[in-house]
C-alpha cells in the first residue's frame, strides 16, 4: 500500500475504504501512537483552511511526527512565479508525504504525476475533498450502525461543493437514495447525475428543505461558497437560500444526524447545536482520527 496518493475518492476500493474507517475506530480509542517518529509531513495550504489543516496537523502531531510547510500562498515562493511543479518536486525532497489544498481543479492529480512521494488532496477547487469524505463516511457510520440503505438529503451549494461531490461518489457504493436541495443556480451537476444513473441509484432534486427532511438519515448542510462566485449579484441572491433551525428537526427519523463541513456562516441556526441531532462538532474532531488513518495507511504504517 506504500506510497500511493490519494486525489480522488475512487482512488480508494470499497475495501480500502472499510481499512480506513477501522483504523479511524482505532485510533479514536488510542490517538496517542509514535508511528510516525522519524517522518516529516508537508502541508501545502494555497487555500485558506482551519479544520482540515490542523486536523490533519493534530493527527501528525499525535502519531509522533512532524510538519513543515505554509498556509498561505503569498508566504512562499509561488508568490515569485515559481510553478507548481517546481514547488511539488522541491517539497518532496524535504518529506515523505505532501498534503495540498489548492483552488485549481485538476491540482491535485497534477502534484501525484510529478510527486515521488505521496500526494494527499485536501481539497482542489470545486472539484474534490477525498480526505473530508472519509471522515463523512466514518461520521456516518458510527451514527448510523451502516453505510447501506440510506437517504442522504444534501442541501444548499450542490455545485461548487466538493465535498458534495466526494461524497457522492463515495456513497454511490452503497445502495443510497439521495435528495439534492438547492437553488437553481446552484444544483448538482449533471456530470454527478450522470453518474448515479449509471449505477442505477435513485435521486431527487428539489427546492424547499421542509419537504425533504422527514425521510432523511442524514441531513448534509453546505454554505454558498462567496469564494466559488465570479458574479457577487449571484451569491448575494442565492447566500441565504436555506436555513436550518431547531424546530424543523421535531418530526425527523430518530437516528437523523445533521452534518456539515464547516466552516457555518448562515445556514444552521445557532439553536440547532444543543439539539442531540447535531452532529457536525464531533464530525469535525472525527477528522483527526480519520487523518491519522489515512496517513498511517498511505505509508504502509498500518
């Protein structure tokens, strides 16, 4: 298993994925674990980021090793034009994995083609966020008891979400029924319809959340990414498309759990957090295990 990358959710089998997930188990039961003594592990954050960053900086520093990098592009040399490749081939001569956020879709799988270590994709523009996934998935299944025959019902910016996307495809391995809740400007790409289609899987798209949350096993809220928008009229009309409050949770499934990928700006009410269905704070700190996971796995570790 040594030296692999992972860019995308489909480099990772469906048994690849069950490894990960018991080894996240493992580690939220002994986090502390000197596998990593002697490693040293590059995050290279051309991006803004607070959970995925010192997550994974959390799960690096718990397995005993240690990190360089930056976490702002205008810090390093990319600021004096150096390409990414010269950055990629530069910083693999200093460790023995990168993990990398950059806003360009299509980044990530560039850095593993020119990497001679391993390459972790922490997020590359609209396109995906593999390690997010993972921890999705582990969040699912330690509230769930399964992967299998659920309803997931994503809402808000289903087309720039990557972390919609990744799971998406990570959950089109199980028999999932998805309900996607949106804005017209903002629905699932067809590129991602396409794709359950092609595993026979069922989906609905809809504009009103109400409607949709009393069948749901999991309620998957996103934030309008200002970020993703070239057109600010766009965001500003479509920022405060859905929000989620406590009393639109009394008649959901008992087992429903509310997820997020944080950071929220608007569309979870703050009233939601002290309900038992709020999940999306020890989803977070499931990300340090997960990470830990993947690590050790990518190295040949675990």
């Amino acid at each position: 298993m040594e030296n692999k990358h992972l860019v995308s959710i489909t480099d990772f089998s469906k048994e690849e994925i069950f490894r990960i997930l018991d080894l996240a188990e493992g580690f939220e039961k002994n986090p502390n674990q000197n596998l990593l003594d002697n490693k040293v592990i590059a995050t290279l954050f051309f991006e803004p980021s607070t959970r995925t960053r010192l997550s994974f900086e959390s799960a690096i520093s718990r397995l005993g090793g240690k990190y360089i990098g930056f976490t702002d592009a205008g810090s390093s040399s990319v600021k004096k034009g150096e390409s990414l490749k010269d950055t990629i081939m530069t910083v693999a001569n200093y460790s023995d994995m990168i993990i990398m956020r950059n806003p360009i879709e299509g980044s990530a799988r560039w850095a593993s083609e020119v990497s001679n270590v391993p390459i972790v994709n922490a997020g590359d523009g609209a396109n995906q966020h593999p390690t997010q996934t993972l921890l999705d998935l582990y969040s699912i299944r330690k509230t769930q008891g399964t992967l299998d025959n659920l309803n997931i019902c994503f809402v808000g910016d289903l087309k720039y979400g990557r972390t919609v996307h990744s799971l998406l495809q990570a959950m089109a391995m199980f028999n999932t029924t998805y309900n996607f809740v949106s804005p017209d400007e903002l629905k699932i790409p067809n590129e991602y319809k396409l794709y359950l289609d092609k595993k026979d899987l069922k989906y609905y798209e809809h504009k009103e959340l109400d409607e949709v949350l009393k069948h749901a096993d999991i309620v998957y809220m996103t934030r309008i990414q200002r970020e993703r928008f070239s057109d600010p009229i766009e965001y500003e009309r479509t920022k405060n498309s859905y929000v989620l409050k406590n009393n639109m949770l009394e008649n959901t499934k008992e087992n429903m759990k509310v997820l997020h990928p944080l950071p929220r700006v608007n569309e979870i009410h703050t009233n939601v957090d002290e309900n038992e269905k709020a999940y999306y704070f020890t989803q977070a700190l499931n990300g340090v295990y997960t990470r830990q996971a993947i690590i050790t796995h990518i190295l040949g570790l675990k």
